[in-house]
C-alpha cells in the first residue's frame, strides 16, 4: 500500500496548506487513474468528496465511461455527479473540450475548490513542449498547485503512483484510447520523448523539469510583484504613462501593459499584443495605434498620445 500512502499524503499535505477550513471538496474526475486515485486520496484524506465526471459526448462510449467512473466513486466513499456537455468546434476540439470541460465543473462545484488530477509527469510534458515551441516564461513555468478554485495535490506525485494505487486498491481505471494516440503531440512527447532523454540522461527527467518549472513560477511571481508596483504608479486617468514604463526592464513592461489591458476589459491578451503595445512605449514616438479586437459593434485600440497609452473605442457603423 506504499503508492496509495504517498498519494493520500500529498492530498493531505495540500489541503492542510491550502484548504484548511474546507470539509467538501469536488474532484474532476475522468475515469483515468490519476483522477481516480486523486478521488480514492481524497476520501482517505478524510474530505467529504463530490466527483464531477464530465461526459464530452465525444466517444460512443462515453456514458457509460462516465457512468462506470460515477459508479467507483461512489463505491470509494464519494458522492459523485454526471455533467454532459455539448462540446463545440471553436480553436479546435481538444481546446473546445477543455473549455466545456472547465466551465461544467465550475457550474457544478456550488462554492466547493474542484481538485484535478494533473500530475509530475503532466508538469514536465508542458515544459518541455513550451520549451520547444519557444514559449515564454509564463507557460514554460507550468501548472500551479492552487489558483483558486482549481486544486492540483498530485503535482509532486508520478503518474506510476497514481497507477499503482489504484492497483492496490483494486480500482480499474478507464484507459482512454486518445492519451496512445500517436497523433497527438503530447502522446509522442509521453511515449517516444521524455523516455529517450530520461535514457540519455540517465534519469530524472521528469524531476528536473518540474524543479525548472517550480523556479520560473518563483521567477515569475517576484516579476509580477515588481510590475504591481510599477503598474500601479504607471496608471494615469485609466491610462499608462509611458514614461514610467519606457524605464523598466521588457520582462515588468510587459506585464505591467497585461495586467492594464485586463483591467481595461481586453480578453486573455495574445504575446503578439503584448508585443506590439510595448513597442508602442518603446519605439514610437508621437502617434500610434494597436488593435486588440473588439466586436461587430466596437473596434478597441491602444493609442500613444502625449506620454499616454489609453483604450479607444470606436463603434462600428
Ligand atoms: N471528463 C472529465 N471529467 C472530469 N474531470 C476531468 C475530465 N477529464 C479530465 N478531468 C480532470 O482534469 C485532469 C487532467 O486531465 P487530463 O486530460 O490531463 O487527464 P486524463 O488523461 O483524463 O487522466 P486522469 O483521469 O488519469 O487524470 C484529470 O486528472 C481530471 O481531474
């Protein structure tokens, strides 16, 4: 029972940090043995559990997927809730079935943290894909442990854990034909890549690039303290004056003109807009316009004028 100890372990660990005053938590749970074991943690953790199973629809399948992961749930201790979802084609399908995915769990959850099931292994995939992609240092730092209400306990645990807990415990967990898909990036970067450079490197891959993950996310969040602080001196009548921006290094700037544009209601800002509003503060002089999208109705903008950044809006005729 040595695998079922360590991940009950890493669950109480993160909620006597994180979640010391929660008696009910919800845990997405797709059938696999990450968050099947995650769900058998938490019960044992002693947490009153409410598994939320998404059925995407996707597979023929899928509800009986879903109904037989509901099923060992509740046989585990949990109560446990099916959430079919329509899954549309926006960005693609695995992007689509993410956002379904994320916005039935937070409709379900009733004020409860969801706990997932994303694990060391998972970690070291997104870096190491973020790094090959050139990625910048916020997607190459990874998942976070807590970014409320989303709960990640299994960071610290190896997918073989998972695995051997439900082994132990008898748990049949359901093996989703897609994570052998060889079509997919992440499958070959699981099967084929991370393997290889565990070889070359005579182990202790996965380890590693969680531990650089673990220290960009220091990184960042002290960069983020000092945009923060600059931010909040940089804004003038909702504008940013350019002057405090132009004398911070790029890595605060860019921040400083993410955070503003959130705050002036731009959606998630691309590093391409990022980019091009820096170089509004940085290489224009008098006038100049970047286009943040918009709608049929309005056109956005960020404007340079006289030392300010500000947001126009123009309304489409
Ligand atoms: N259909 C689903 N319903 C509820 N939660 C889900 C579902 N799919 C994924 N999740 C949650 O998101 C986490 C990460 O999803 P991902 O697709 O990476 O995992 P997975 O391949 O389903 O593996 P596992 O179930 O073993 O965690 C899961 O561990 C789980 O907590």
């Amino acid at each position: 029972m040595d695998s079922a100890r360590a991940v009950t372990r890493a669950v109480t660990d993160f909620a006597a940090e994180y979640l010391p005053d929660a008696e009910h938590v919800c845990v997405g749970l797709s059938g696999g043995p990450d968050s099947l074991a995650l769900t058998a943690a938490a019960v044992r953790a002693g947490l009153r559990v409410t598994a939320l199973v998404v059925d995407h629809g996707l597979q023929a399948n899928s509800a009986d997927v879903a109904s037989t992961a509901a099923a060992t749930a509740r046989a585990l201790g949990a109560a446990a809730v099916i959430l079919p979802v329509r899954v549309g084609r926006d960005g693609g399908l695995e992007a689509a079935a993410r956002a379904a995915r994320y916005s039935a769990l937070d409709a379900a959850r009733d004020g409860s943290p969801v706990l997932l099931g994303h694990t060391m292994d998972d970690q070291a995939e997104t870096v190491l894909l973020g790094l090959a992609r050139g990625s910048g240092a916020r997607s190459i730092a990874g998942m976070r442990t807590w970014t409320p209400p989303w709960g990640r306990p299994l960071l610290g645990v190896r997918r073989t854990q998972t695995a051997a807990m439900c082994a132990e415990l008898g748990l049949t967990p359901y093996a989703d034909p897609h994570n052998r898909d060889p079509r997919f990036t992440r499958v070959r970067v699981r099967t084929d890549v991370l393997p290889l450079l565990d070889d070359v490197l005579n182990g202790g891959v996965v380890e590693a690039l969680a531990r650089t993950a673990a220290s960009l996310r220091a990184d960042n969040d002290a960069l983020d303290g000092l945009a923060a602080d600059l931010g909040a001196g940089a804004v003038v009548d909702a504008g940013l004056e350019i002057a405090v921006l132009a004398e911070a290094p790029a890595a605060v700037r860019t921040r400083v003109i993410r955070r503003w544009l959130l705050d002036v209601g731009a959606t998630e800002p691309t590093t391409r807009v990022i980019t091009a509003v820096d170089d509004l503060v940085t290489r224009w002089h008098g006038q100049g316009a970047v286009a943040i999208g918009g709608d049929d109705t309005a056109r956005r903008e960020v404007v340079r004028t006289a030392g300010l950044l500000t947001l126009r809006t123009t309304l489409r005729r």
